[in-house]
C-alpha cells in the first residue's frame, strides 16, 4: 500500500451523537468544528507525538466549552428599527 503526501487541507463531515462536525486535517494539525461555528477543537500533530496532547485538548476544552451549547436565536428587527 502507497501513501499518499499531505499537501492541502482534506475536510470531511461527521456525525456524533446525531450533531455535524467538520474535521479539518492540515500538515500541521487536525481540527474538529461543528458545523455552522467557527471554533472548535485544534490539535497540532508534534503534540500528539511528544504526549502534549492530552493537555492541549484539556485546555482547549475548558476554553470552548460552549462548543455543544444550543444554537443562539436568530436576531429579530425590533418594531422601531429603520427598514
């Protein structure tokens, strides 16, 4: 079997415990973002290999801990806004 180099970011969709998340896979990191957001969960490659990584996802988790929150409502016009 031949490997194949990774030289652009590859994106796939998944689906985890019923919500879409896009997983992200650079050369440098992967990272995991639902879907319709913008941050999510990063993990640079060196830290799984030197074992950082279990306290790099540990912080990034405390820091995004809303990744999972319910989507905010949409905005409504108030009755006085300019239209």
């Amino acid at each position: 079997m031949t490997t194949t180099r990774l030289d652009a970011p590859v994106r796939r969709e998944l689906d985890i415990e019923g919500d879409a998340y896009t997983l992200t896979i650079t050369p440098q990191h992967m990272t995991l973002v639902r879907k319709g957001r913008r941050k999510g969960f990063e993990l640079e490659w060196a830290q799984l290999v030197s074992g950082e990584a279990a306290l790099a996802t540990a912080l990034n988790a405390s820091l995004t801990a809303n990744l999972r929150a319910s989507p905010t409502p949409a905005r409504t016009r108030s009755k006085t806004a300019k239209r």
